[in-house]
C-alpha cells in the first residue's frame, strides 16, 4: 500500500509513498503492516502498527506511529514497506484489480504464444503499463498498456492475461 520515504520533523512523523488510487486511502484503514522487502521480492520482519496521525499534506502523505517517538525511530523505518490485511480492501468492480493480483500471471496473445509473466506495474499517467518478463533470450522486458485494446482478457482463476500485441 505504500513505503515510509523519510523522517518529517523531531517528533517521529514520516513522510509516505503510497501506492492507492487517491492519496488518502491509507488513512482508512486502523491498522497497517510494517515490514522490510529483500531484493529476492520476498518481505520480512513486519509488524502490525496503529497509526497515531495521517495527513494528507498538498500532493504528500504524512503519518505517525504510535510507536515512533522521535528524529531517529523515523529515521529507522525509512525503506519500510506499508501493507494492509487482504480482507480489509474493498472488493473490486467487474474489470478491476489489484496490482497485487497481476504480478506473476502469464501473459499470452491472442495466438497462444506466451509472453512472459507480469512484474511490475508502472503509473505513466495516461494508462498502467505491465512490465513482462522472462521472455525469449535477448529481450528482457515488454511493455504493454493496460488498456482495453491490448487487454483482451484478465482470468484470475487461470492466472493469465490475453493480449492483442505484438512484440
């Protein structure tokens, strides 16, 4: 749901990046997991905090925890990565996912040839954009837009994603 950026102030606030649609949602929800991400993509170490202030300050969010007192208890959670229990997001309308639910699936076009498989999303702004690895030697990544023209369908059950696209 986010990441703590850096330490805002003495008293222990943080500054955040968040990963929701508005920059508010992470306010909502009364408990927050915090934890650490390895570059293996795996987390550890998270522990469940209580946040004691939110803020959405202009185009920043800022937040305190209950357990972060000072400068350098701030200082410490810098990096760490800010999620929420599953069952506590709202379900999705018909044609909406999580960012969460697509990282890993295969993506295929419309022929049966594969792809690769999703690792990231990118906000560019005008669309999302699937980031596909593991391809065929020499090219390391796709790019294609979330958009109805190139998505064709997401099937979770399947965990694949058909596209109209050429490499």
């Amino acid at each position: 749901m986010g990441r703590v950026l850096a330490p805002l102030g003495v008293d222990g606030w943080v500054k955040l990046y968040t990963y929701t649609e508005t920059l508010g949602s992470l306010g909502g929800h009364k408990t927050w997991w915090v934890g650490r991400d390895e570059d293996s993509g795996y987390f550890r170490d998270f522990r469940e905090v209580v946040p004691a202030g939110f803020a959405v300050q202009g185009k920043s969010v800022v937040a305190k925890f209950s357990d972060c007192e000072d400068r350098d208890a701030a200082l410490a959670l810098k990096g760490s990565v800010i999620a929420v229990l599953r069952a506590s997001l709202p379900e999705n309308d018909e044609g909406e996912y999580y960012w969460a639910d697509l990282i890993g699936l295969e993506v295929v076009r419309t022929d049966g040839r594969k792809l690769g498989e999703v690792a990231e999303l990118l906000e560019t702004g005008a669309n999302d954009v699937l980031l596909v690895t593991g391809r065929k030697e020499g090219r390391r990544e796709l790019l294609i837009p979330f958009i109805a023209s190139a998505v064709i369908e997401v099937d979770l059950a399947e965990r694949r994603i058909c596209v109209d696209w050429e490499e």
